[in-house]
C-alpha cells in the first residue's frame, strides 16, 4: 500500500510551522494553509462571529469546514501535500479550550486520515511573535503544543517533533524522512 500524500505539519503557535511550509512550498511542494487564520481572514471580511475572541465552538466548526474542504481538494493526490494543520488540530483546540468536542468533529478526524507520521513543530520562545491574527500570548502556545501532543497520538498518529533549527535545516529534516 503506497503512503498516504497528505503530510500534517502541526505544533503550537509561533513556532515556525507556516514558515516551514512556505519554503516548502518554493521547492514546489503542495502545500495547504492553516484553516484558524483562513477562518480568521473571512470572518473579519465579513463581519462574522466565528472568530476564537467571539466563539469558540463556531471558530471549530468553520476550521473543520475548511480543513474538509482542503482534504477533499487533494483526494487524488500521488505526491506529497504539506497540511499546515490538520482535521486533529480541530480537536486539540477544543481539548485547549476546555470545550467538548462534538461527534461531527471526531468522526472526522476519525474518517480523514494523513500519513501516519505528522511534525510537531515545538514550543520555541525565542521564534514566537505575535500579530493581528496570532492573539496566543507565550503560555497559550505552550499548552496549545501540548494539546496537539496529546491528540494526535490519541488518534493513531505517530509524532516526529522538528528540531529547533533554521527553517532550510527544518525543510530537510521533513524531506529526509520522507
């Protein structure tokens, strides 16, 4: 059985996982943004409320819609597809806010699987930052971190965390264990 394309990428915020996929991406890899800032973008375009300072459970729901739909674009994908996030981190954000997750969300995660190996970017103080869309103050991306070490492996997933390295350094780690 050939190995599944579609390649999660995950960890807490400011720790490097969206640069990481960008320089991904100008290898000519497939790449998949991050559904929180997505939802982020068109919700403030619209003046919604699915945003995670208005609604927690509505925020869930529009990125699982939108981490559905990246899935669903790569269906007949032969070639590695970089997530930045996957249908789990839906889950681990929950678990961090303290909320239940609903059966929707879990058969999901459940039904929608990436290759059995995800990245896990570490907590890393010295690269964190701030800006419009990352609200997270740095013990936020410590526990959002933990969350997702939690949840992955509860979800069959086997985890490989990054070194703490330059982002070209990062990008062969992830190509070498390819």
């Amino acid at each position: 059985m050939p190995l599944n394309p579609r390649i999660v990428i995950t960890g807490g915020p400011g720790s490097g996982k969206t640069t990481l996929i960008e320089a991904l991406a100008a290898e000519g890899f497939a790449v998949e943004v991050e559904a929180g800032r997505a939802v982020i973008r068109e919700q403030e375009a619209i003046g919604g409320e699915a945003l995670p300072w208005a609604d927690r459970s509505a925020f869930a729901e529009a990125m699982l819609d939108h981490d559905l739909a990246a899935y669903e674009r790569r269906a007949t994908a032969s070639e590695p597809v970089f997530f930045d996030r996957g249908i789990p981190d839906v889950v681990g954000y929950l678990d961090l806010c303290g909320l239940p997750v609903p059966a929707r969300i879990d058969a999901a995660a459940r039904a929608n699987r990436y290759r059995r190996t995800v990245f896990i970017a570490p907590f890393w103080s010295d690269i964190f930052t701030q800006d419009a869309e990352r609200r997270q103050d740095l013990d936020e991306a410590l526990r959002t971190f933990e969350a997702m070490a939690r949840t992955y492996p509860a979800y069959g997933y086997d985890l490989i965390e990054l070194p703490r390295a330059s982002v070209d350094e990062r990008a062969a780690f992830v190509l070498g264990h390819l």
